[in-house]
C-alpha cells in the first residue's frame, strides 16, 4: 500500500516568501507529527495531530510556523517570512492510533532551502 | 542537557561482530523507547520498540532498557555491511517523540 507522501520533495524559496509544505499520511491513520531535521541530528517534533486536533505545537519555533490538518488526514505546516535559519529537512510521519504505542511511519520529506 | 544523548560515533565493528548501541535519557517519566535506522539520505523507520525493563530480542537485534539507570540499549548481532547507518534513539514523552542525534555504525567486510 502506499506510504506517507510530501509534497513538494524539494523547495528553493527566497527569504521573506511563505511556503507550504504538504503531508498526506497512510490512509486511515489517526496520528500525524511534524519534524524538523537538520545535517546529522535527530528529527526534532514540532507539532501533533491527532484526527484533525493540534494536541501539540509547543515544538513550533516562532509564530511565523503553523500547521493545520483540517479533515484528519491531509495535513499542511506553513511557514511565514521564510529565513535562512529555516533551511532544513522537514518530515512528516503518520502511526495508525493513539500514541505512544503506535509505530511511526515517516515520509520521505522536503528538504526547504531559503536563499 | 538534551532529553535524549547518544554517542555521535562513527562505531566500526567488522562484519560478524556484535554491534552495541547506546542511549541514555533524561526524563524519568518516559514511558515508550524506540530505536530507529536511518541510511544517508533517506528516511527513519523502526526497527525496534521496548516498553518495560529488560530485554526484547527480534531477530540479530536486541533492545534492552534499563529505566532506573534511563539506558536504553540496542544490540546487532551477527553484523552486515547492511547495516551500515545512522541508528536513532527516541523516547516518547507527553505526546513528543524526542530523537537523539544518532549514533554511525559502519560495519566493515
């Protein structure tokens, strides 16, 4: 079956511009999580949804992110004002039920570069 | 401090050996602890979850979790040049899912 797909795979954007990243998780899934993972670290959690509920966005950096996924599936993070410091590989994984003990499937991300 | 600290590596062992993995954590609390695979460029998936003290064994691979001590471990035995990557530790904690930087694991023929 098909996996948890991002959409667009890479994003070049100038700074100041916003963007949108698109995640469409495993069908049926109730869990959806955003991460940020920068060159050799770890994916660092920015948000969690569970249906279509933010339960958790104190991951988010400033503001100037959001994250919506207004019908439970399909899931957008926006980020306003784009800068350089934002460059980085974004991540979206998706488990079937409630947390913690549900496995995570991760897409294969959009890599955001912000000239 | 980092809620999860792993070694940076690269860990070189040769191909059949044991592999040992190591991550310790900060928050008592922590109630689920996974261990993740990550080749270059690609994305993370699960090799393995541990809930309660112990040992869980799934195949060549060996998870042990020690929460008195926040040690988590993971063991690779019978080492291929396959398994040659980045391997992950995360812990679960009040709805996050904290990762460390992970650990480099060359497995040499």
């Amino acid at each position: 079956g098909a996996g948890v797909s991002q959409s667009p795979r890479y994003k070049v954007t100038k700074r100041g511009q916003d963007v949108a990243l698109r995640c469409d998780p495993i069908s049926g899934h109730v869990s959806l999580y955003w991460y940020r993972q920068a060159l050799g670290q770890g994916p660092e959690f920015l948000t969690y949804f569970n249906y279509e509920a933010q339960q958790d966005k104190s991951g988010l950096p400033n503001d100037r992110f959001s994250a919506e996924r207004p019908e439970g599936s399909i899931s957008t993070l926006t980020i306003q004002r784009t800068e350089q410091r934002d460059s980085a590989m974004y991540r979206c994984a998706s488990s079937p039920g409630q947390a913690p003990l549900d496995t995570q499937y991760f897409g294969p991300g959009t890599r955001l570069t912000v000239l | 401090q980092k809620e999860v600290e792993q070694n940076s590596g690269p860990l070189s062992v040769p191909e059949g050996a044991i592999a040992s993995l190591n991550c310790t954590y900060s928050d008592r609390g922590s109630q689920s602890f996974f261990w993740y695979r990550q080749y270059s460029g690609k994305s993370p998936e699960l090799i393995m979850s541990i809930y309660s003290n112990g040992d869980k064994e799934d195949g060549r691979f060996t998870a042990q979790l020690n929460k008195a001590s926040q040690y988590v471990s993971l063991l690779i035995r019978d080492s291929q040049p396959s398994d040659s990557a980045t391997y992950l530790c995360a812990v679960h904690n009040f709805n996050k899912f904290y990762f460390g930087s992970g650990t480099k694991l060359n497995v040499k023929p």
